[in-house]
C-alpha cells in the first residue's frame, strides 16, 4: 500500500467503527471541559470522570472555584494524582478567566495556553472539543498508534502531532483524534495487546513492530 492508501484505510476502518463518537470526559460547557482535562493528566479518564462530579457540585464555574482554597480543591482531587501541582492550577485560571477574560474560557490557543497549567495538549483539546476549532491532540495511545502504522518516526509528541496534521484532512482531526483514542484502547493497547484484533495495526502496521510482536 502506499502512504496515501494507508490513511484511507485508516480513515475508513475507524469511520466504520466509530460512527458515532462519545467524548471520553464528561462536561457540560468549555470551563469544565477545560478543568476534566486538565485532570486527566496522568490519570484515566474513568478515574477523572469519578472525581469531576464531587469538584463540579461544589464549584462548576471560575468563580465558585476561587472561594474555595487550592488546599479544599487538592483534597477532592487527590484520587487524580498530581493534586498539589493541579490544584494550583485550577484555582489560579479560574482566577485569571475572571481577571482577563469575564470569567469566559478564551477560544484561542494562544490565550489558553497562558493559563497556568494549561499545557499545548489541553489547549488543543478545549479548541477541538469546546469549540470546534481543528485541532489534533495527541496523547499516548495517538503517539502509540501512528508510530505501530507507520504513519510517524515517533520521535516525540510534537513530530507526532505535526505528522497526524499533514496526512490527515483537516476536516477530519476533530473526529480522527478521537477516534484513533477509543481505537488505541480498545484494539490497540499498549499492555495486553492482540494482534489479531487489532485490524489496522495488522494491515498496515510497520514492519519491525510486526515483526517484534510475533517473537513473543
């Protein structure tokens, strides 16, 4: 196949298994989105998804979340791990949505990634989910999936998300980025993984990953 043909068949196979597709973090409006993402940070998104409601009754919105302290915010999000460094955050954007932008999270990458915390990976994921602006996050199981199908060096996230931006329509990312998350865990995983099942990585996977699995 060539490269071209690979991305159809990447593409194709997905929108025939992902017709319709869920969004991993519960939220209901861009400032909570922005805060479950912010969470999900070396954590799992059920585990996110566990903590946001007991955050979010108390405070859904920048400025119930700056009458609470960061010591009140890290105690409710410790399960999420990293809770001293997130809690910080939390409260000091949802201080500076309300000093700079009228308590509104800003549709801007620029304006989102000088909130603290608030990384290039979450910006894009606000954009993209919040706001419908094409966006490609990529994290681990994206990094994962287009370096087993051949379709980065892998080097790191940046080179991955530059790659998944030239081959991919960019009419496409919004859904394609998700649909590459659900893919990567439910047919690609990085522990537990069935060749077998993972159809894409089967057809089209790069060689010495083939060959890798099958010493196993």
């Amino acid at each position: 196949m060539t490269k071209q043909e690979r991305v159809t068949f990447v593409i194709n196979t997905l929108n025939e298994l992902y017709p319709t597709i869920p969004i991993p973090l519960d939220h209901k409006d861009p400032y909570t989105l922005l805060i479950a993402v912010l969470l999900s940070a070396q954590c799992t998104d059920v585990r996110v998804n566990q903590i946001t409601p007991l955050l979010f009754a108390k405070a859904d919105n920048p400025y119930d979340m700056i009458k609470m302290s960061v010591e009140e915010i890290k105690e409710i999000i410790r399960p999420c791990g990293l809770s001293p460094m997130k809690s910080k955050g939390i409260h000091g954007l949802s201080k500076i949505l309300i000093e700079k932008h009228n308590g509104i999270v800003p549709q801007s990458f620029e304006a989102l990634e000088e909130l603290p915390a608030v990384g290039h990976k979450t910006a894009s994921v606000v954009m993209s989910q919040a706001f419908g602006v094409p966006a490609f996050p990529v994290d681990t199981h994206i990094h994962r999936l287009m370096y087993r199908w051949n379709l980065t060096n892998g080097k790191n996230v940046v080179q991955t998300e530059k790659d998944a931006k030239r081959i991919f329509p960019e009419e496409l990312w919004n859904d394609l980025h998700l649909q590459i998350i659900w893919y990567g865990r439910e047919y690609s995983p990085a522990r537990g993984w069935n060749l077998e099942k993972d159809i894409i990585t089967r057809t089209i996977g790069r060689k010495s990953v083939l060959s890798e699995f099958s010493k196993k």
